[in-house]
C-alpha cells in the first residue's frame, strides 16, 4: 500500500501528455526531441519526480537483506527487479549530472544541421526531413559524402567528452544497482547466464545470408557506381546503402533488384483508390485481433490516441505504443500515410496495445514483456502476417494473385533488405557500447573500435578518413540518449 501511495503521488507530478515528448514502445528507433526548449525543462522535472519514486523503494528494500532467503519465487522476483532502479541509484546532485549530459548530448544531436554541398547559404538542412530524404532518394555520390559526413561533423563530433563523463556516471549507477558495469546492468533482463555466447552464435547462423547478401550488394553496387569507385573484395562505402546509418539497404532496392519490372505486392494504390484514412488503418488492425478472440480496444485508446501529425504542435512521429500503467490508458502516438508500409506498423503498434491489455492486471513487475526484446517479437511476427498475399486478398485489397518465381524473389529480397541488414548494425550498437562500459575500449578507441566492428559485422567503411576527433557512434540517437539496442 505504501508503495502505490508512493507510486500514485509520483505519478501526479507528470503531465499526462508527456507522451507526446518520449519514446514509448513500438517502432524500433525512437524519433526525436522537439526544438522547443520548454521540453528539457519539462523532461528533468519528470526525470526528477520518478526518480524520486525509484529511490524511495529502493531504500525500502535495502532494509529488507539478502533477497535469497524469501522462499516464494514470484515474491523474490518481483523485489528483485523493484531492487534495480538504474540510474536514479545514484546520489542526486550525479543523477541531475547525468541527465543533465545526457539532455545535453541530444540537444546537440537534435539541433544538428548542414549546409547543401557546394551551395553554402542553403543551410539548415535537418536529419528529418532533409538528410533522410536525400539519403534515401540521392544517387549522387558526392553529394551523398557530403550529407553523411557533415551530419556525423556536426552531431556525433560534438558529443564525444560529454559522452565519455556520461559512461564513468552510467558505470557507477550500474555498480550501485549491484552490477559490475553498465554491461552487465542492461543484459540482466534477458536472464541468460551466457547472453554474449548467446548472441555470437545467433550471428554465426545468420552470416552466411549475410554474406550472400552482401556479395550480391557490392556487385550491382560495382555495376551502377563502376569498378574504381567499387572494390570487388572492400567493404561497401556506408554512405551508398540508401541510409544514414547502414541499418537498412531497402532505399537501394530499385538499383539492385534481382528482377527489374517484376513488381511485387503493394497495396497502396488500391488504399488509396477506397479513400482509406488512417483510423481506418487502425480499424482494419483491431478487426485482426478481434479476430484472434482478443478484446476490442477500449474507447479511451480511440480517444487520446494520436493517428496523424497534429498541426497544432510538435510531436516525434516514430511510431510508438504506449502503456500509461493504470491499467485503462493505452495509446499509438503514429503520423500515419496511407500505404502499405504504415498499414502493416499500424498491426505492428496495435500488438504492443494488446500485450498490455494481457497483463494490465498483473503486479507492475510483471506488467511488462518476457524480456526487452518480447514485445518486438510479438509486433513484427504479426506484421509478417498481416504482409501475407492471402490476408490482403480477404481484406479486399488485392486481386487473386498468380505464382511468379520472380516476383517472390524481388519481395523476399527487398525484406532482407530490411531485416537481415539490420541485424548486424543491431548487433555491432550494443557490442561496441558493451566493450566501451566494460572498459576494455578506452575514449582514446572510441571510433577506431566502431569502425573495425562495423567492418567485421556489417562489411562497410566510411566513404572517408577518419580519426579520433571523430565520434561517430554519436550520430545515432540511442547513443546519446544511453539507451539500450539490443532487443
């Protein structure tokens, strides 16, 4: 009872609309801040209040002693996780420190902009939209160096001693939080005893695709670009792949594509021809799991949800789901068009909704997925479904289709673009920051080491020189914000 008095008083002291400025579940990368600067006002007041919270329970339980003498092991459980609280285990002038580089680390990285190449009072480019568009769409290499490399200037070299402060305050958290380091503090979710092995092995099943892929890549890469700008042996330029950070190949996928012409399945233009509208997107998922024998979603969800960009304000448009832990306020925060794309994350995000409706009446430890990596599972094993030739035929938005070997080539080509590429770059986030953590790479590797496993993992390398006055993990928005990639 004290506890949730505790937890209740806590949660009056932050906005119910804080949704609207933090990254919930959902999409796989959060989107960014907005500019105006209320927000980290805002962010550290609410860092602050539940921090506060966090604290007062782990003082309560370090009163208790040694955890492994409660016999019941739902009982131990739930007390051990409530144990571990993070960062907010640290004194309170380091923890304002740490939030305090953090938020200042993501200012940088979300107030970062470029000039066009060689048109210097054509400035403020941002990374969205701008450098994505031109990432995606631009087949002009110069112009691609350009972007990649001004973007990394800008954002990532800026951060790089915050960054290193950030790790020393992160490891003492961990430590506090009984960890060895910060490493070991984010694997401890998972419950595997032999994670790394876990992981290593993953990828050795994977690599063959991989590198099958890969070999194909470079060919049609060294087809279009020519021989002297591509290798037949080199790692693929990380500035040619169609994406900022190399986590995706599919923007490359109409230079590439096994088949040319032999179009797959996309349902665009038939949405579009029925004058669909993103709530019905949304109408379209909940009759999916209705008719799973899963439960309607509740009014309130329909009502505080957000389907498409308010014009009203600024909002971060990576789609997310969000459990506001009361046990009947579930939201999707999504700026969804009409397309295929947006109409398979719209299952995706409403699957995460479902999940806490599941659980919304268990203990609050339990209130969660089986490991951080669950709830994506569940969202990307039903987007793969919804996906199917048959699902969207019953849902009248495509004719009975005829087997072609080409078409399904270029389909499962253009997912592996997505889905197989992304995991060594998911791999290599995490891989880099855990050696960072466990103080086997010092700040004096920081750049060395990320491109030597991006070489390793990912076959790619930076389309230029670079050096230690460069910190390039630091372009990528879960590297500032401290937040963990491997799920």
């Amino acid at each position: 009872d004290e506890l949730q008095a505790r937890k209740d008083a806590a949660r009056e002291n932050v906005d119910s609309d804080w949704f609207t400025t933090r990254g919930g579940w959902g999409g796989r990368d959060v989107g960014h801040l907005p500019e105006r600067p209320y927000f980290f006002f805002f962010q550290l007041n609410a860092q602050q209040s539940y921090s506060e919270f966090q604290h007062q329970i782990w003082d309560m339980l370090n009163k208790i002693g040694n955890l492994n003498n409660i016999p019941d092991t739902q009982t131990y459980r739930q007390i051990r996780y409530y144990s571990v609280i993070g960062p907010a285990a640290l004194p309170p002038e380091e923890l304002d420190r740490y939030n305090r580089l953090i938020n200042d680390m993501l200012a940088i990285y979300n107030t970062a902009s470029i000039c066009a190449l060689n048109e210097p009072f054509h400035c403020g480019l941002r990374l969205q939209p701008d450098l994505n568009k031109i990432m995606a769409n631009s087949r002009n290499w110069e112009e691609l160096q350009h972007v990649w490399t001004e973007w990394r200037r800008n954002s990532g070299q800026k951060m790089r001693d915050t960054y290193e402060q950030m790790v020393k305050l992160s490891n003492m958290a961990a430590k506090l939080n009984n960890f060895t380091d910060t490493a070991d503090y984010w694997s401890f979710p998972f419950e595997s005893s032999a994670l790394t092995v876990d992981l290593e092995d993953t990828w050795e099943e994977i690599k063959p695709l991989y590198e099958l892929l890969h070999a194909y890549v470079r060919r049609r890469l060294r087809e279009y670009y020519g021989p002297e700008r591509i290798s037949r042996q080199a790692p693929l330029p990380a500035h040619i792949l169609g994406n900022m950070w190399t986590q995706s190949w599919e923007n490359i996928f109409h230079i590439t594509q096994p088949y040319p012409g032999q179009t797959f399945l996309d349902v665009t233009p038939e949405m579009t021809r029925q004058g669909y509208a993103p709530i019905d997107m949304f109408r379209l998922a909940e009759d999916f799991f209705v008719s799973l024998n899963m439960s309607a979603l509740p009014l309130d969800f329909w009502q505080g949800s957000i389907f498409e960009e308010p014009l009203d304000r600024i909002v971060l448009c990576q789609p997310s789901a969000w459990d506001f832990c009361n046990r009947r306020d579930f939201r999707i925060k999504m700026c969804t068009n009409v397309n295929m794309k947006d109409l398979i994350t719209a299952h995706h995000e409403t699957a995460h909704i479902h999940y806490f409706m599941q659980y919304k009446n268990q203990p609050k430890v339990f209130r969660d997925g089986a490991n951080p990596a669950f709830h994506e599972a569940i969202g990307e094993a039903i987007g793969l479904s919804v996906s199917t030739p048959r699902h969207l035929q019953a849902l009248g938005l495509v004719q009975p289709s005829v087997e072609d070997t080409s078409v399904d080539i270029n389909f499962l080509y253009s997912m592996a673009l997505e889905k197989v590429v992304f995991l060594p770059f998911a791999y290599v986030m995490d891989k880099w920051r855990y050696d960072v953590f466990r103080g086997e790479i010092g700040k004096e590797q920081y750049n060395c080491h990320w491109w030597r496993l991006s070489e390793q993992y990912q076959g790619i390398k930076p389309p230029v020189l670079r050096s230690e006055i460069d910190f390039d993990p630091g372009a990528k928005y879960h590297i500032p914000a401290n937040i963990p990639y491997l799920r």
